[in-house]
C-alpha cells in the first residue's frame, strides 16, 4: 500500500514547507483542490487544511462561542472538502467562498441537530452544495423522468454519439455520473455538460414531435 | 417571460446566505432566486462578500490538535449523503399542473392536502416544522382573499399566474414582502394565480444589524 510514504510525505511537507495565507491565490487553492480531486493528494488537501482550518475555526468560534463546536465545524467541512472536492467547480466561484457555503450549511444543521427533529430539513436542501446530482445547474437535470422513460426511446439514438453514450448509461444503465466519468474516463465536468446538451436536444425533439 | 418587477431585499438576501432565515421563509426566498436571474447574480455577491469577510480572520489552534484532525480527516470515510425526497418538477392541484422550481420542488413531497376555501381559493400547507410552515395557495380567476391581519411578516411569492392588490400587479416571480403594519386585499381578474406564502412570526426583520448576531433559535419564537 502507498499510504506509508504518502504519510511521511505529509509530515515532512508539514515540518518544512509552510506557507503564509497571503500567498494563497484563488487559483493556487483551485489547483489544490483540484489535485484532491484527480490524484487524492494529501499534501494538497494537507496545505488546504493549513490554510482554512484556522480561518473555519474563527469563523465556528464567532458563531457558536463554543471552542469545542467550533472544532467540529472545521472537521466537518474540511472532511467534506477532502472528499467532495471533485463538485468544487470554478466557474462557478472561488474556493473560499464553495468552503464558505459548505460551513454555511454545517452550521445550520449543527444548530438544528441540537433541537432532536424527526424529519427535519437539512441545509443541503435549502442550498443544495453537496449534493452531486444538484451541483451544476438544477433546471437542466430536472427532466421528468416518466416523459424520459416513455419518449426516450424514440428520440436518444438521434443524439450524436458522445451525447448518446452519456446518456444510455445514466437513464437506461441508471449508473449515477460519477460511475459514467469513472467508466468512460472523462472528467465528471464533461459528463454532465454533455448531458445538459443531451437533453436540451431531446427536450427540443419531443416538443418539436408534439 | 415578463420582467420581475419586485425582488427581496438586499438585507433578506444576506440573511438568506449566511443560513439566518426561518427555513419556510428561506424556501421561499430561494424559489424566487431561482426564476430571478438579477438576485442570483446578486446572492453569488453576496456568498462572496460574507465568504471573504468570515474567513478572514483566523484563530490559532494548538499544532498537536490540527495534526490529529488533519490525520483524521485523512483516514475517514466519506460522509453519507442522508436520504431525502425526490426533487419534484410539478404541484398538482385537480386537472392543474404547475411547474415549480427546484428550490419550491425540493419540498413539494412535504405538501399537505389542498383544501378548498370560499371565494374560489384553494390552499395547501407545506410545513418543514411545527414552526417552519408555508402555504400554497391557488386563487382562481376573480377571486379575492378574504380581508386578513397577520401579526408578523408575510411574504408572497407568485408562482405562476397574475394577482392584483390596492397597490399593484404581481406576476411570475415577484415577491412581495409586508410586515404587520402594511396590509393588503389580494384579487385575481382574468387569470388565475399560484403563490406560495409565508408567515412569519413578529420578532423578525425589525432590528438592523444586530439581528445578524442573535442566536440563531431566536427565528423560532412564535
Ligand atoms: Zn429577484
């Protein structure tokens, strides 16, 4: 296993290499978080921790005035950030403001567990940050999926083959677009563009049948 | 699709980011993001303005802790996504189908019942709690909500359709924010007309900048 010279990588990188925040550019800590991604760095994801852990703790302290609280605030998002990182896209914004709107949301159920609700609403579904299904534009993949089942058949082989092929194994493989980014070796980003051309293409077919 | 005439406040779009609203009124609020292209530029803003301003600063944090976290977080497993309700696209009201944007959708699988009111009104509670509640609320063509008082704010988001009142006309995605003292006799005429409503309790959105610190079960009070 690589996870011995891996951890040794980490420690050292941590005794030697520190570096001040205000070197962190925007683009540097994308390119952080994009290595977590792709390779599961841990000396990325440990210069990323270095860098927001004390700013998170900050943060949890002001708003809970609890020092314990707080810690599990910074371990929470800086757990999801270490896997979630491959749903950061920055396009859509900075690094520090996707982490920002991820302990937003961990503060909100943090306040909320604390209150022992059945059922309860959790921040993911008031601000959809996580979850990966939501996490690129929420219109585009809400296509009902009775209308896909039933018509689809007739209009998918129309599609150009890239489009085709993303979309055969999401609706009729039911394989999630992760699984299609892992199988077919594209990035996740790819996979769901493609599906949004898909189905807008198909969206215009159906409508231009009816 | 007409131009949205009337938008949240600013002061409620920040509240909306920084997770300080009553979870109904957040709905409400984030549905009207949703079909607003000018708010949604303006909440981007705003989530990087507060990101900038909140992880400014930082707080030290002994080296023996950061390590163990560091290495925990390194070893965890990745977290469970809990389980919830399917997205849904539509409300259906009898023969009626109304499409509804993911913020509204999201929730849809909480909507109690429709029942149906005199004067050709039909409404539906949608409640995320017992005191996170929000309604549905289908006037038909010349209908006239009964006169009403609230105690607290109230606020209206028009789904689909046209409504009218003494001030003005509100169609798709204006929303439409009163506290106790502003009162108003909402009416359709020729179309139809779905919203969805909040009511809020009276405590809030009356203090300035200090109602960001209160503590955060404060938004419950009834
Ligand atoms: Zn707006």
């Amino acid at each position: 296993m690589q996870v011995m010279p891996e951890k040794r990588n980490t420690r050292q990188y941590m005794s030697t290499v520190r570096r001040e925040p205000q070197e962190m550019t925007a683009e540097h800590l994308g390119q952080l978080l994009a290595e977590v991604a792709k390779t599961r760095s841990r000396v990325a994801f440990s210069e990323l921790f270095r860098h927001f852990a004390p700013r998170l703790q900050s943060f949890a302290t002001r708003q809970f005035g609890n020092e314990q609280t707080a810690m599990d605030l910074v371990q929470e998002t800086m757990t999801n950030v270490w896997h979630k990182a491959h749903l950061f896209s920055p396009e859509k914004g900075s690094p520090t403001t996707w982490i920002f709107t991820i302990a937003r949301n961990i503060r909100f159920d943090i306040l909320r567990k604390n209150r022992h609700r059945q059922n309860d609403v959790s921040a993911e579904d008031l601000w959809p940050v996580l979850s990966e299904e939501m996490s690129d534009s929420d219109e585009d993949f809400a296509l009902d999926t009775r209308i896909l089942l039933q018509e689809i058949g007739e209009y998918y082989l129309q599609l150009p083959d890239a489009q085709r092929e993303v979309v055969e194994q999401i609706y009729i493989e039911g394989k999630s677009q992760q699984e299609v980014s892992d199988t077919l070796g594209i990035p996740l980003g790819t996979v769901k563009s493609r599906t949004r051309l898909a189905l807008q293409k198909l969206r215009e077919l159906i409508s231009e049948q009816n | 699709m007409s131009k949205i005439k009337f938008h949240p406040s600013e002061e409620l779009l920040v509240n909306y980011v920084s997770g300080q609203l009553n979870a109904a009124l957040a709905v409400v609020v984030g549905t009207h993001i949703d079909m607003c292209p000018r708010c949604r530029a303006v909440v981007h803003d705003i989530e990087v303005h507060l990101a900038t301003r909140e992880l400014h600063q930082t707080s030290p944090v002994a080296e023996p802790q950061l390590t163990a976290m560091l290495e925990s977080i390194l070893s965890s497993e990745a977290p469970a996504m809990p389980e919830r309700p399917a997205l849904q696209e539509h409300v259906v009201l009898e023969s009626k189908s109304f499409k509804v944007p993911p913020s509204l959708g999201r929730h849809a699988a909480r909507m109690g019942p429709w029942s149906k009111m005199p004067g050709g009104l039909w409404r539906s509670p949608l409640e995320l709690s017992a005191e996170e509640r929000m309604y549905l609320i289908y006037m038909q063509e010349n209908a006239k909500l009964p006169e009403h008082t609230h105690r607290g704010n109230e606020a209206t988001l028009v789904i689909d359709g046209v409504f009218h009142d003494e001030h003005d006309e509100y169609r798709d995605g204006d929303f439409i924010f009163l506290d106790s003292d502003q009162h108003h006799t909402p009416h359709t005429a020729d179309e139809s007309c779905l919203t969805l409503a909040f009511l809020d309790a009276p405590l809030h959105f009356t203090s300035g900048v200090a109602r960001l610190l209160n503590p955060f079960s404060s938004l419950f009070f009834r």
